[in-house]
C-alpha cells in the first residue's frame, strides 16, 4: 500500500555542506519535498585535469540517481553541475543540514586511474 502523503514530507535543508576532498565549503540551504534534485557545480581551477571519483550524500539523503556517471574528467578551466537527484530517507518532516562528499584527483594521479 501507498501512502502518497509520504511524498509531501517538508524537508527544509538549512545548508549544504560539501566536503571537497580536504576541504569543506558550506552554501545556503532550501526548501525540498521527499524526493528532489540538488544541482551540485563544479569548477575545475587546478591546470590539469581532474577526474571526480565519487560524490556521496548522507543520511537521511540517499543519493538515487545522477546526471553524469562516474569516474568523469573536467578539463582545467571547464565548469560542471552534477544533478543529484536525491531522495529524504525518512517519515517525518526534517529540518538541519545536507553532507556531500565529492572526490577529485588530477588525472596524472595514479589514484585517479581506477
């Protein structure tokens, strides 16, 4: 059985914080619904390429689907937004904060050729 109320659950994210490999960066939050999308940019300001391994949420996010598979490569100066399409993992309103994980490594790396 459905329920489709599940669905309207309000999920106010008071601020996304991204955890960039070594370093944290916070941004504003917003109003969601159960299910949502996060557009999540990325700017490649190093001066070679690099190649984002993973991007995680974390709970009580799921991360369901994405706009780009991963492993992807950005060019030194290219721009890219990752669309999150992420889902609340829970059965009563939420308000608080959003994690996310992203790792990158210059695709010289050896830990990049996975």
């Amino acid at each position: 059985m459905k329920f489709p109320f599940f669905n309207s659950i309000p999920v106010e994210i008071t601020q996304v914080n991204i955890a960039y490999n070594t370093a944290m960066h916070s941004f504003g939050g917003m109003k969601a619904k159960k299910k949502f999308v996060y557009k999540l940019p990325f700017s490649n300001t190093e001066t070679v390429p690099m190649r984002v391994l993973k991007i995680e949420v974390s709970a009580p996010f799921v991360l369901k689907k994405m706009n780009y598979s991963l492993p992807a490569d950005v060019e030194s100066g290219q721009k890219m937004v990752f669309e999150l399409r992420c889902e609340f993992d829970g059965k009563f309103a939420y308000s608080g904060p959003m994690n996310i994980k992203l790792n990158a490594l210059p695709i010289s790396s050896r830990l990049a050729k996975k």
